[in-house]
C-alpha cells in the first residue's frame, strides 16, 4: 500500500518457474513487494524459498515467467539490453562470497573502477581519485589499491566489493547475503558500515538473508519467503513479536540464540517431504503441524490476509494473537 | 609462495632447444647437405659428433637444421591450433544452445578421424610443405584445444565475478576480454605446451611415413625414417633423432604439467 | 570424571616467506565423557586444524610441532599410524560441514554405510545391511529400509548429513567431533539435526566436541564452551558462565559483536577494530592485545598462560580484576 516514502522499485505478481528433472519449479510464484526510498526491506528465508531469485529479476539479471518488474519507474520487461544495462547505474549488487564475487587477476583499483569505467565516468586520474574516496568510505587503505583479492580477508574483499557497488552513486543496493559469509565480528563491522553508508547516501537496501537476527537488526521491513511465496509481510515488530504464519514461527523457534537460558529452544519439526501443490493452494501444508489436518488449507487457494497498514500474511489459519 | 614457473628447468630447456635449432645456420658445424663420401657410415667421433649418414652428411648439422624445420612447423601448428581452437570454444562457450551443441559435435567428429589418416587425405590434396604441414596439423589438434577453452570459458561466465562484472554495468562484449580471458590464461598456456609436444610428435610421425617433409629437407621425422633402414648397423642414423624429438616433447609436456600444478596450488588453500 | 579426551601443549605450523610460523599455540583441553563442548573461534583461530589433529589428518605443509592428545588415556599423535586408523572412525568419528563432500556420490548411501559397519566389526554383509538400516531408523531417515539404496544426490542436505552422522557413529565412538556440521544447514534443518546429535550422544554416553562460528548454536547445545582466538584458546567456561559473564577481552567482544533478534537496533553493534592477526605477524605478548580495549603495558610483553580464575579458565593477566567489574556492570 501507498506510504508516505516513494516506492523506487518494485516486483508485481512475478513468477519465475523452471522445468526441472521432476517437474516445473516455482522458483518464485507471485511476488509482489517493493523498496521504499532510503529504506531496507529484508528478504528473508531458507535455501530453495527464491530469494535469491527475486534478487537476480530485480537487478535485470534473470527474466521472470510472468508478472511485472519496476526500477526507478522503468518497466524492465520492456527495455532493450542496452537500456537495462544503464539503468544498472542505479541498482548496484553485493553478493555473499567475498572473494569468488571480485576477479582475481584483477587489482582493488581496477575492481572498484570497473563500473566508472563501463559507463565511461572521468578519466583515469579522477577515477583514480574516486576510487581512494571509495576506499576510504568503507574504511580501507589507499594502500590496498594495487593489491589483489587473494592478498586481503574476507572482510576487506567484502568491504571493496561494497566500494564497487557505491562507484556509480546507485539509488538502490541489493545485499544478497551480504554478511553471511563473514566471521562474527567482521559482520558487526560491515553491518555498521553498511547502516552508515546508507544513512549518508539516502541509499535503498534490498537485503536477501536467511539469518533472522541480522534481518531484524538491518531492516524496515521483513518479507518472508517460503518455497517461492511471501508467506509474511511486516514491520519489525509485526515478525518478530506478532508472526502468523507458521513458518515464521516455526523459524523463529529453531533459531538458537547466544544466551545462556536453560530452556534449549532448538525444537524438532515436521520432516519436509516434497509434495507438489495443488495450484494456489498453501505449499506450506506439507510442514505445517496445523494444516496437516485441516481440508482448507489442502484445497483452498491463497488469499492475502492484510492484517494492519503494515503486516500481511499467506495463511488460512494463522497463528491467533490477542 | 609464488613459484615461478617461468624460470623452471623445463622452461629453460624448451628456450635452449628453440634457440639452438632456430640458430642452425649459425651453429652446425657442416653444410647438412654436403656429401663427403669419405665419411660415410662413421660413428660419432670427433669430427661428426653424431656420426655421419651414408652420403657422408653430417648427423650433427642434419639433427639442427632438422630441428630447426621440426620446430618451426611444430610451432606455427601450435599457434595455428591455438587460434582456431580458442575462437571454436569461446564462441561455443559463449553463445550456448544449438550453435554449442553443433560446435562441440563437430569437434568430436574431428576428433574422431584418424589422425593419420585425415593428414593422409589433406596431404594427398594439397601437398606436404611448410605451410601446408602446420595447418594440417593445426587442424589435427584444434579440437582438444576447443573442448578446453569452450568449458574453461562456461566454467568462468557461471562465476560471482562475472555475474558483478554484468551488474556494475560492463558490456558483454567487453565481458571475456577483460574479465575472462585473464582467468583462463594459465589454462591456455597448459594446452599450449600440450598441443607443442603433440605437435612435435605430429610431425614426427608424419615425417617418418613419408607424408611430411620429403629429401633433399630433413625434419627429424625424415631423419629418422632415412635412418630406420640402416637401424641395425648404423643404429646413429635413428638414435639421435629420435632423442631429439623424445627431449623435446617432454620438455614441452612437463612445462605444461608444471604450469598446472602451480595454478592448482595457488588454487587450493589449507 | 575420567577424560574421553585430553590435549597437553599442541602446536601446529605453517611455512610462511619467513620460515615456519605457528598457527596453533599450546593449546591444552580436555573433554570429559559424556560432556558437550562447544569450541567457538573465527577465522584463522585454529578451530578448524584442532579437529583434523584430534583424527590425525595433518599433513604437510601444516605440521604438529609438539603436542600429546590422549584418547580414552591412550596417546595417540605418537602411536603407530597403522594402529591408530582402528581408531580413527571407530573410537573418535569426526563429521564435517558438507555432506554432499562427505559421502561418495556414485555410491549409494547404504553401501557406503556398509563399508563402514563392515570395517569396524565383524558383521558380514547381511548383517551389516540390517545394522545400516538400523542406523538410518535410529537418526531419522524415514523408510530406511527403501532409503538405504539412494544415492547422495537423491537426497536433501539435512538428510545427508544424518547419514553422515550415521556412519560417524557407525563404529560406536566415544568422541565425535562435528566440525561446522550445521553451518550448511537451513536453520529448522540446523535445529534438527542439532536435535538428534544431542539425542544419540545422550544415548551412548558420548562426549562432543561442536565446533562453530555460531554462537547461538554453541550457546544452545554445549555444556562448555571454549574461545580461541588466533591459535590461542582464551576462555573456557560452562555456557552459563561465558555467556552471563564472560571475563576475556576477546570473549566479551566476540559475544557483543554477535547480532540476533535480542540487539538493539538503535545503534551501531560492538564490534572488535581491526583483525585477526596473519600467522606471520604475531604479536609479541598476548597476541589479542592489539585489539584489547583493556590492554595493559605487561600484555605486550608476555604471553598470558590458560589458568583457573575463580570458577572458570582463561587466558588473560587482568582477569581477576574485570571478572570484579563484570560482576559489577550486571
């Protein structure tokens, strides 16, 4: 729904299915959200749930099956290649492996310049110097300039792969398990770093994760997904404290926090046997202790259930709250 | 650690063996073609360190001209290889769907013939020279050479770094000049050595059986079938060029191999 | 208590461009039967090679400089190699992070199970077919009898790691050692598979060494917890204790540094400056000194060594006095 920020971007019932050796896979089926100016959505959900996917449609990289994909107002499906890749002067991407996501033949300064370079930004002493500001910005070393990816940590490769993505000045950034590949305490460090940038740079985050601590810590808001489908949609709070849908919940509980309470929160759930669903029917089912049983949730096509301006959910027996 | 690979001994023996047959004119002792009858059938002594054949000719300065012809053609099979054979993968590599089915399929059918026999049939058509030699054989070992760069190529464009390289914006034409090729470099150089000791032994062989350079030029292959007669009494004739031969390609497959094992080092980490 | 494992003063190097340098430094701990413990580290901790010199898996250019590990009080880094592979896999059984790498992908998972049965016992192949199907039922793989004849790319990660944990326990260990064992996981998968290994431990008495980057994990599946840090261990306490009170610099920010749905979103998390020290670039003294918000003159100049400090064991001169201020700053 309309809100008072801008949308920039934004996915409109979008599918993406692939035939597989056992039949089509959804690897998104009707996803709708979008990105509000300045702020970060998270994406959140296991391996398998598309994420990743929604990423790929979103920067251009991959075309969906059907539905409609918008960036800064453009319709992707209906720009010609040439358009689409200077429309990528706006939405830049981090990817999760720091090392594999820089070349390694190539030099920090040739890495973060690529992209001055492929829209044809400056010359070679302002680039140069653009690229020590960069360095600088996300808390490197000219020194690392001529060094190679191999020669530097996990953390600074992430950190000069984030300058890369900032070269162009994009509106919007796309984290795609951004920290997830990171030790502990250099996720802390490239988490503030990245809350920093985005405050000074009025910067728009899509931030696709599957660790829900740090999806609460980045985000405005959360969409979970599940084998393809948002299943919930909110703010914060409304995940975390109010979840509906069973698999947030489910989530929610076998994530092991770092506290000593006796009580062990790991909690054993339904096996996961594939089951194909049946058309818009919850394809939750098959994992869900309260839908195993019920004939609605069998048969009965999905319908967003919008519970307030800012929490949505896909479910037809949700989780009661007060 | 960076071993250096460039300084290695078999990469100082290819350069000693090139240098000395491409200096031939300046280093053999003899005219290779000069008879002197007097001499013939000698063994190696110290006028004729190799001994002399039976016009009198000077092994010596036969094996370094011999050398020279060897190399030069296996060389330009070499480069000509390269250049087919890396063009047909990456545009295999690159564009995939049916135009990588049909070049990969046409690469087995290739692979497939005889090679012996497919030389017999191009040599019959266009003759055996210097030129026609090293395309025929560059031909022969394009295939191998295209296998290689069309799944090293795939391999790099399904990498995170390509996939970065697209989304900062580069054109896709600039894509596997900048971005790739850098990548599948050292890989290259491996089936470049690889492809210059079969070259070599391509030659060889074709030489020997009479489909390669004919008398009164020698290769190291027609030395050697020149000298495979008289391989009982004067076993000269055969030894040395086939030691030749036998030195050279295994310098050029253990500068490959070591090559190899270098970018497989540097690739796993403990 | 006696000790299903014990390990005095290990060392281990790696050749560097200025000779030899050490990635694990003395490290000396053991684990009582039947104790979980968690050993917690980041990268270049040395968590990782602990492990593969528990099941003597070092090889050059690594190398154990010094160092006795006692398994079930017989040592095993001097025994005859020959004698300690009846061990290796069948009194000490280690599962890795991948699965998929674990287990032959042309085999099928139920021959692969049988290998391991048949080596570490006398059952023939029948029997140990039955024993194998027992195995899958008893880490919960459903129809094992119809499963034993998948292959590994038939099935999910979660499962595969059961099986992995199956022909782990095949031999009937006493230690079993899970090196980033959920780490690949899926979170509900992580919690199950952690679910069973606590299970089957309980079961047949076994001890666990759980080696994680996740704290969550470690925090809810160990009874102890161990911290390196850079080669060195720095703390070892109930989980109760590092977690509520943490008294080593590094420990401390290690636990503040972590980011769950408890942390205040409000502000910047507590990270640590800087990193982790090259294995070429020690620092003289205590090696986290450079990093420590409560580094001392005498910490760069000797090396604090690993003793009791009132109720737990750390690695740090002024432990006493900021285990005062900890009990202080609740």
């Amino acid at each position: 729904m309309t809100s008072q920020t801008d949308s920039v971007a934004s996915l409109s019932g979008v599918s993406r299915t692939f035939k597989g050796k056992t039949g089509t896979v959804h690897a998104l089926d009707n996803v709708t959200f979008d990105l509000k100016a300045g702020k970060t959505l998270a994406l959140v959900g296991e391996s398998g749930s598309g994420k990743t996917t929604a990423a790929r449609v979103l920067l251009g990289l991959d075309q969906p099956s059907s539905g409609k994909i918008e960036v800064l107002g453009r319709n992707l499906g209906s720009l010609k290649y040439e358009e689409l890749r200077l429309l990528r002067r706006e939405i830049q991407v981090v990817q999760q492996d720091p090392f594999s996501q820089l070349n390694r033949r190539h030099s920090v300064e040739r890495i973060i310049s690529s992209p001055l370079i492929a829209f044809n930004i400056g010359d070679k002493q302002s680039r140069r110097k653009q690229v020590i500001d960069l360095l600088k910005a996300v808390g490197l070393e000219e020194e690392h300039l001529n060094r190679r990816p191999h020669e530097l940590s996990g953390g600074q490769c992430q950190r000069v792969a984030i300058a890369r993505a900032l070269a162009v000045d994009p509106k919007i950034v796309v984290l795609d398990e951004a920290v997830s590949a990171l030790d502990v305490s250099v996720r802390a460090q490239v988490l503030n770093l990245l809350r920093e940038i985005q405050a000074s740079r009025g910067l728009t985050y899509l931030f696709i994760t599957h660790d829900l601590g740090v999806a609460h810590y980045v985000a405005d808001e959360i969409a979970v997904m599940f084998r393809g489908r948002i299943v919930e949609r909110g703010n914060r709070d409304d995940v975390f404290k109010q979840s509906r849908h069973h698999y947030t919940t489910g989530l929610l509980s076998s994530v092991p926090l770092a506290s000593p309470t006796a009580e062990k929160r790991i909690s054993g759930q339904v096996q996961s046997l594939p089951s194909p669903v049946e058309g818009d029917a919850c394809n939750y089912r098959s994992r869900c202790a309260v839908g195993l049983d019920r004939e609605d949730c069998k048969s009965l096509p999905m319908q967003i259930t919008q519970g307030s301006s800012t929490h949505s959910w896909l479910c037809h027996s949700p989780v009661v709250r007060p | 650690m960076k071993f250096k690979w460039r300084y290695s001994f078999s990469g100082f023996l290819i350069l000693l063996i090139l240098g000395i047959c491409l200096a031939a004119p300046i280093l053999a002792p003899y005219d290779p073609n000069a008879i002197a009858v007097a001499d013939a059938f000698s063994g190696p002594t110290a006028k004729n360190w190799m001994g002399a054949d039976d016009l009198g000719r000077d092994s010596f300065s036969r094996i370094l001209y011999g050398g020279r012809i060897t190399i030069l053609i296996a060389m330009a099979a070499t480069l000509i290889a390269l250049l087919i054979g890396t063009t047909w993968g990456l545009i295999a590599g690159v564009r995939r769907g049916w135009v990588d089915e049909f070049l990969m399929r046409t690469a087995d059918a290739t692979m497939a013939i005889p090679q012996i026999l497919f030389a017999l049939v191009c040599v019959s058509a266009v003759g055996a020279s210097i030129i026609s030699l090293p395309i025929v054989v560059g031909i022969l070992l394009s295939p191998t050479t295209a296998r290689m760069a069309r799944s090293a190529v795939v391999t790099e464009l399904s990498s995170d770094y390509v996939t970065a390289a697209i989304a900062s914006g580069t054109k896709r034409s600039k894509l596997i000049l900048s971005e790739v090729m850098p990548n599948i470099a050292p890989q290259l150089l491996v089936q470049l050595s690889i492809n210059a000791a079969a070259a070599v032994m391509l030659e060889a062989t074709l030489s020997f059986i009479g489909l390669g350079i004919q008398p009164p030029n020698a290769s190291w292959g027609t030395l050697m079938l020149q000298g495979y007669a008289k391989i009982w009494n004067t076993y000269w004739f055969v030894f040395f060029p086939a030691l030749a031969v036998t030195i050279t390609i295994l310098a050029f497959n253990a500068y490959g191999e070591r090559i190899r094992v270098t970018m497989d080092s540097r690739r796993s980490s403990v | 208590m006696t000790s299903a494992l014990v390990v005095k003063g290990l060392s281990l190097s790696v050749p560097s461009a200025n000779g030899r340098v050490t990635v694990i430094d003395d490290l000396t701990f053991d684990i009582p039967a039947g104790r979980r413990v968690g050993l917690v580290g980041e990268s270049g901790s040395g968590k990782s090679l602990t492990a593969y010199s528990l099941m003597r898996l070092i090889k050059e250019p690594v190398r154990i400089e010094k160092g006795e590990i006692f398994l079930d009080g017989q040592e095993i880094l001097g025994m005859d190699i020959k004698k300690f592979r009846h061990l290796r896999g069948n009194d000490i059984s280690m599962i890795y992070q991948d699965p998929m790498s674990a287990l032959n992908p042309i085999m099928r998972i139920g021959a692969q199970i049988i290998e391991s049965i048949q080596l570490h016992s006398d059952l023939n192949r029948a029997q140990a077919r039955k024993a194998a199907i027992e195995l899958l039922a008893s880490v919960g793989i459903p129809e094992p009898d119809r499963r034993i004849d998948s292959y590994p790319f038939e099935m999910s990660g979660g499962m595969l790691q059961r099986v992995v944990i199956a022909i782990a326990l095949s031999g009937e260990p006493k230690v079993l050692i899970a090196d980033e064992a959920t780490t690949a996981l899926d979170v509900t998968t992580q919690a199950r598979v952690l679910t069973l290994i606590d299970k089957l431990a309980a079961e047949r008495g076994l001890s666990v060494l759980l080696i994680t980057h996740d704290l969550g994990v470690a925090a809810q599946f160990s009874d102890e917890l161990m911290v390196m840090y850079a080669g060195k261990l720095v703390e070892r306490g109930s989980v109760n204790q590092i977690f509520s009170n943490a008294v080593h610099p590094y420990t401390k920010a290690l636990l503040n540094s972590h980011c769950d749905y408890t942390t205040d979103v409000n502000k910047p998390i507590n990270s640590i400056a800087g990193q982790p020290p090259r294995p070429d670039n020690r620092p003289t003294g205590c090696v986290f000194s450079p990093r420590c918000a409560h580094v001392q003159p005498e910490c760069r100049e000797k090396v604090p060594q690993i003793e009791m400090v009132h109720d737990r064991l750390t690695a740090c001169f002024r432990a006493g006095e900021l285990l005062e201020l900890g009990a202080v700053n609740k």
